[in-house]
C-alpha cells in the first residue's frame, strides 16, 4: 500500500460558537502566516460560516463571496446580517495540525448596526 500516506491527509478542525447582535457583520482571514497559501496542495487553512443549529429559526443571512461557501487562505470572505434579535453563527475552522501556523487568524468588522428607537419621553 504506497502511496497511501500521501492520500490521506489528517486535518485539524475546530468549531465555534459566535452570538451576534443585529447587523451585518463581515468575516475575513487576517493577514499572516496562515493568510499564505501552504504546501501540499491541500488549500488549507479555511473556514465555514454557517446558521448555528441550534438557533434554526433565527434571522441569520449568511453569504460567503466565493459560490462554494469556502472561506479559504488567499480569497474569501463572508457577509452575515442578523435581523431582530441577537444569534449564533457557527465558526468552523480547518488546518494542518502539523502546521500550527495555518490556523485561520479570523477578523469580524461590524458594517451596520441598526438603529435603536428612541425612549418615549
């Protein structure tokens, strides 16, 4: 069986769970180590966004700019809007555990914060 170490790559993965108040948010790698593009081919580090399960009926909108969702280490970012109330977002994150380096180093910026009705006087 040769060849079959090269096959089978071990990833490292972890999973967050992120409470966003309303607004549109932007999620992005940071500039850095894992910002570059690694060896191997493997396209690591890289990130999904995703409605947390747990929060199945929020008004959670999340687009990533590229089609396939990816959020990868050269492209990629993804526009979250949460509408009426605060929700979980979930923040799953990839990399080669034998490359400590290329843990994702992930921004949010804050694009828009909704308005909050004035007190009655």
């Amino acid at each position: 069986m040769s060849g079959q170490a090269e096959r089978i790559v071990n990833v490292g993965v972890a999973a967050h769970l992120m409470l966003l108040e309303p607004g549109t948010f932007c999620v992005f790698h940071a500039p850095g180590p894992a910002h570059r593009k690694t060896d191997g081919g493997t396209g690591l580090s890289g990130v999904r966004v995703t409605r947390a399960p747990s929060d199945p009926d929020a008004a959670v909108m999340i687009r990533a700019l590229d089609d396939d969702g990816w959020l990868g280490p050269d492209r990629g970012a993804a526009l979250i809007r949460v509408d009426g109330r605060p929700a979980r977002v979930l923040v799953t994150t990839y990399h080669d555990p034998a490359r400590p380096e290329t843990r994702p180093n992930l921004q949010v910026a804050r694009l828009y914060a909704p308005a909050k009705p004035a007190a009655p006087s």
